[in-house]
C-alpha cells in the first residue's frame, strides 16, 4: 500500500520542482476488489496543520484542519 501510495504521488507532483514541495505527511485511500491485486489510489492527501484562532470557521470558509489524513478523507467523500 505504501509503494502505491508513494508512485501516485510522484506521479501527480511529477512537474512539481521538489525543493517545492518539502518534506510532506502523505496519506491515501486505496480500494481493492476482490482479494486479488493490490488495488488502486482513490484519494490522496498531505498536509500537518490546523487553521487556529479567529481563522478557523465554522461556516465551511476554510479547510480547519489540514492533516493529511483528513484532506485525504475530504477527497474521498467528494
């Protein structure tokens, strides 16, 4: 899963320069059918922070918190 996780990510962040994109917390979603196969990405996300004090919302503005495995989990959703 990790291995999947990570050829996803190099492949969307392919044209990125790398000293932009920084050291990242990576989190994704993977679906398998059946029981064979190692599945597929459906959802992936980084990220390592919270939006804190008057810019947080509560009327959906802003993403409050911005964990890998919550952007991750927003992406899925969707």
């Amino acid at each position: 899963m990790a291995m999947l996780s990570h050829q996803r990510f190099n492949t969307l962040t392919a044209r990125i320069q790398h000293n932009l994109l920084g050291r990242k917390i990576l989190a994704a979603i993977i679906m398998r059918k059946g029981n064979t196969g190692l599945g597929a990405v459906v959802s992936i996300g980084t990220g390592n922070r919270c939006v804190k004090g008057e810019e947080l919302s509560l009327k959906g503005e802003t993403v409050n918190d911005c964990h890998a495995e919550i952007i991750s989990r927003r992406g899925f959703v969707r």
